[in-house]
C-alpha cells in the first residue's frame, strides 16, 4: 500500500487544509496507478515483473483507497461546509461513487487472490487505473475548487494533517 502521509487529525480541519490534503493523497494515488497500469501493460504483453504482479498492484490499490476514501468522507464534511448549497448533492454523489469503488476493488481483489495469475486480470487492473485517475479528476473539478490556501501546507504552523 502507498503511504498517503496522512494521520487522522486531533480535531476539526478548516477546509483549505482538508483540499491540500486531499490533493496530495491524489498526487501519491496517481504514482501508484501509473505505476500499476506499468505492470498491468507489461503482462498484457507477456512480461509481467513477477507471476503475482499484477495481484500484487490490485492488492495495493485497493488497501490504498480504503484509507483514502474514509479520509476524503470525512475531510469533505470541512470542504462542503463552506459550501452549503453544494455541500449535501456532492456528499451523496462521493459516496454513492465510494460505495461503487469498494465494491469493486474488494471483489477485483478476491479474484487476485484467489486466482493471481488469471490472464484477464490484467486487463481489469488497467480498468480500474483509468477509472480512477478519472474520479479523482472530477473530485478536483467540482469539490476541491477554490479552498487552497498557502499557510494550509505549512507544518511549522502545525496545521497539515500528516506532517
Ligand atoms: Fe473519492
Ligand atoms: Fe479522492
């Protein structure tokens, strides 16, 4: 699993700190996935690292959007408070689209697990990188917009969930 720099925080966070948070753990997603989808291409050319790699990367994703997506749910609540016009349509959608991820990673999952070096394995692994850069792109676009701020990185100021 990526190490997505994150701890749960002692308190509340304001919301520009819940988006950069949100957005670096998006950033570590994304090496993972292009990383993934590597290996994914590799077998789908009959050159997979290792017999269980793609297993592997599957079982990597999905340890990686567990965290990720209880994190999000409950940095959101910050970020859509500002917002409360948006705040209760958006938090149905992510996690309607939540839900949907852990069905689906889980049940990918099993099948890694139980099955490791099924061919079509690897053709589902480049699925689901693509599927979800796309879903962290439209996160950006519509709930992580506008609610940045400088001093929300700083961790001499002690305010960065993670530092
Ligand atoms: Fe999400
Ligand atoms: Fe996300």
């Amino acid at each position: 699993m990526v190490n997505l720099g994150w701890c749960p925080p002692a308190g509340l966070i304001d919301a520009a700190t819940a988006t950069y948070n949100i957005r670096s753990q998006h950033d570590r997603i994304r090496e993972l996935l292009q990383r993934a989808r590597a290996v994914a291409d590799a077998a789908l050319d009959g050159n997979a690292p290792s017999p269980d790699a793609v297993a592997s990367a599957i079982g990597d994703i999905h340890a990686t959007m567990v965290v990720h997506s209880a994190f999000e749910e409950n940095a959101l609540f910050a970020i859509l408070h500002d917002r409360l016009s948006l705040g209760l349509e958006h938090m149905k959608r992510l996690r309607d689209e939540h839900a949907r991820q852990r069905v689906i990673l889980a049940s990918l999952h099993r099948e890694a697990a139980v099955c490791p070096e099924l061919p079509l394995l690897a053709a589902k692994l480049t699925f689901v990188t693509f599927w979800l850069m796309a879903d962290m792109d439209e996160e950006e676009r519509t709930m992580l917009t506008g609610a940045t701020s400088a001093s929300a990185c700083d961790p001499t100021l002690g305010t960065c969930v993670g530092k």
